[in-house]
C-alpha cells in the first residue's frame, strides 16, 4: 500500500488537474458549426475527458485504499459522482 502523502499521488492528482483544466479548454474550443475552423477539437474533447474520467476513477481507488479518514472517502466518492453526472450531462445533445 502506498501511503497517503506520497509524491506519487500528489504526481497523479496533478495529471488529473490538468486533464481536466484541458477537458475545458478544449471543450470552449469545439462547436457544432462545421464552418469554424476549431470543429475538430470536439474529437479531442471527447478522447480528453474519458482520459479524465479514468483517471477520477483511478484516484476514487488509490484513495479508497491508502486513506483512513472517512471525510476523504466521502470526497472521493463524491468527486466520482460528480465526474459521472457530468457525462452524462454531455450526452445530451442541444437543439
């Protein structure tokens, strides 16, 4: 088991902060108009934020595993819920 504090998790919640941060960036990029040259980030979104997704899950484990303070297995499994909600929200389409 890999303790709490390791740099190795401080390393991964990194990967995960900025997966995320470019999940948005290129989110705002992509739009539904084929016209705009930006169209093909909506691909690289995709491909981004199941990247995320899995590294959320990844994160829920390692935490579930190593911590031992209650509040910090509700947070991850609120953190996986909220990652879960959100892709669903993006399956949505928008008229």
């Amino acid at each position: 088991m890999i303790p709490i504090g390791s740099r190795w998790l401080q390393r991964y919640a990194v990967l995960l902060a900025a997966a995320g941060l470019l999940s948005v960036v290129t989110g705002a990029a992509f739009t539904t108009n084929e016209e705009r040259p930006l169209y093909s980030f909506g691909q690289s979104h995709l491909i981004v934020g199941i990247f995320a997704g899995v590294l959320t899950i990844g994160l829920v484990t390692w935490l579930l595993l190593a911590e031992k303070r209650v509040w910090m297995w509700w947070l991850a499994w609120i953190a996986l819920a909220i990652v879960i909600a959100e892709t669903l929200l993006g399956f949505i389409t928008v008229p």
